[in-house]
C-alpha cells in the first residue's frame, strides 16, 4: 500500500509540473509604433511580414499616403517581464518609391521573446495597392482595394471585402470569407470553411472538412473548381451563367433548380447550363451535398 501512494504521489507531482511547465503568462505589455509614408501616383507595393499578429489593410479613395499602426505585444508571468519583452521587439517600416515593407521578424528575436510575442498591423492605403501579406496564429482583413492580393496565415482566418483582385489566400484549420469580390479567386484551406458572397469572377478554391459556398457570377468561357471533404457544396449561380458542371459526391446527392441539360442522374453529373458553353465549373466532394440554385 505504502508503494501505490508513494507512486501516485509521484504522478501527482509530475502531473503539476507539467502543467506549470505548459500555462501561459497572463500578464501582458502592448506598445504603439506609428508611421506615415506619402506616396506617389500609380499603385502602391504593400509588403507585410508578421507572426502571431493580425493584419488589417483598408484602402481609401483619394489618399495619398499609407498610414500604419503596429501594435506590439508580450506576455510575461508579471507586468515588469511582459513589458521587458515587449520593448525588444524590432519592427521594420520603410519605404522605397511606392514599395512600402512592414516587417516584424519573430526568428530573429530571443526565444523568450518570439515565444510569446506578436505584432498585429492595421494598414490604410489608396485603393490601388498590391498586398502581400504574410502571417500565423493571426487574422488577415482587406477592405475596398483594387490589386494583386497574396495572403497567407495559419489557424485564423480570412477576410476580404470589396475588392477588385487577383486574389489567393491560404489558412489552415479556419474560414475564408470573401464578399463582393471581382476577379481572379484562388482560395485554399483545411479544417475551415469557404464562403463566397457575391461574387464576379473566375474560382479555383478548395478545403477538407469543411462546407464551400457561392453565390454570384462566374465568367464564362473559362473553368471554375471547388472542392472539398467531408463538406456540401452550395452554389447560388446567376441564372445567365453559361457552364459546363461536373459535379460528383460520395455518400450524399446532388441537388439542382438549374435548367441543365445532360447527365443529372445518380452522384455523378455531366451536365450543361445554357448550353452552348466553353468553360466547365467542376465540384467535387466526400460525405457532403452538392446543392446548385439560380439567382438573377
């Protein structure tokens, strides 16, 4: 008896600092940095660099400048380490022409400081501006811009609104929103959704495990993919749309109101809307309905 209480002592013991070893400190530490760069005519190159740091860029009709706000923070187990950490952290903001680079660089800062810091950025541009924005652990928001948009984060999600773009983002393990987008869409995560809300444009998005979204007008002429696991795909398509849909599921059905014209029959469609059409809107999926409805 004296050696199962001693052994489960012992497990008690190791159990607790394990969970010492694994919390996190509270306390934390934020500091403002602020810049203002004035830019030319003609569009604006934004570069951004972050870790565990959201990202924020809004573009603004007639500026003349690009405004930003970095907010850094640290963690400590008291105020005095938080704020200690905090004031190491190094951020990068410069300007060359219309070429604009924030970037904070966790690999470059001590262990102890990368380990429990972020920098979040929140941008405002003239609404022509090329964004490439990089991140993790982070959310990545876009608003009313005109450009080329590359945004890349892990377990956060996505944003974007307003845009005219040629636009690929990718997160892991969260959603992506896009909402009144015209252009080019290249969207991919796993583990999260995709929502697409009023869209004008040419689709290539894909997930696992989570549900796909559309409703809007995809261009003619060209090929459209969305794809995913384990998630139905439900499309609100312009009623004018001129495609070619091969749809397939496993598992589940295939639902339509659309005016198709072909193979409809069983979990594998070949069919056409509006035909003669050129451009093929191809859907795959596991374990998840396809659903397609028109909108005029």
């Amino acid at each position: 008896m004296r050696r199962r209480v001693l052994g489960i002592g012992i497990l008690i013991g190791a159990l607790a600092l394990l969970l010492l070893a694994g919390c996190v400190p509270m306390e934390e530490a934020t500091l403002e940095q602020t810049e203002s760069f004035a830019v030319g005519e003609g569009a604006v190159d934004l570069e951004i660099e972050s870790s565990n740091g959201r990202v924020s860029v809004v573009g603004i009709d007639g500026a003349t400048a690009v405004e930003v706000t970095a907010t850094l923070r640290s963690r400590g187990d008291t105020l005095a380490e938080a704020t200690a950490r905090v004031v190491q952290i190094d951020v990068e903001m410069s300007q060359d022409g219309n070429r604009i680079i924030l970037r904070y660089d966790a690999s470059a800062h001590a262990l102890d400081v990368r380990r429990y810091s972020g920098v979040d950025f929140e941008v405002t541009v003239p609404t022509l501006t090329d964004v490439e924005a990089t991140t993790s652990n982070g959310r990545i928001e876009l608003a009313e811009l005109s450009g080329i948009l590359r945004l890349d984060t892990s377990n956060a999600r996505i944003d974007v609104t307003d845009a005219i773009a040629d636009l690929r983002a990718e997160t892991s393990n969260n959603r992506i929103r896009v909402e009144r987008v015209e252009g080019i869409l290249e969207l991919a995560t796993s583990n999260g959704r995709i929502e697409m809300e009023d869209i004008d444009g040419v689709v290539n998005a894909e997930t696992s495990n989570g549900t796909i979204t559309f409703s809007g007008m995809m261009i003619p002429g060209v090929d459209h993919r969305m794809v995913t696991s384990n998630g139905g795909i439900h499309l609100a398509i312009r009623s004018d749309a001129s495609l070619v849909i091969d749809a397939e599921t496993s598992n589940a059905s295939i639902v339509s109101s659309l005016p198709l014209v072909g193979d409809t029959d069983g979990r594998e469609w070949y069919a056409t809307l509006n035909p003669p059409a050129a451009g093929t809107l191809t859907l795959r999926t596991s374990n998840g309905q396809i659903t397609m409805h028109g909108v005029f």
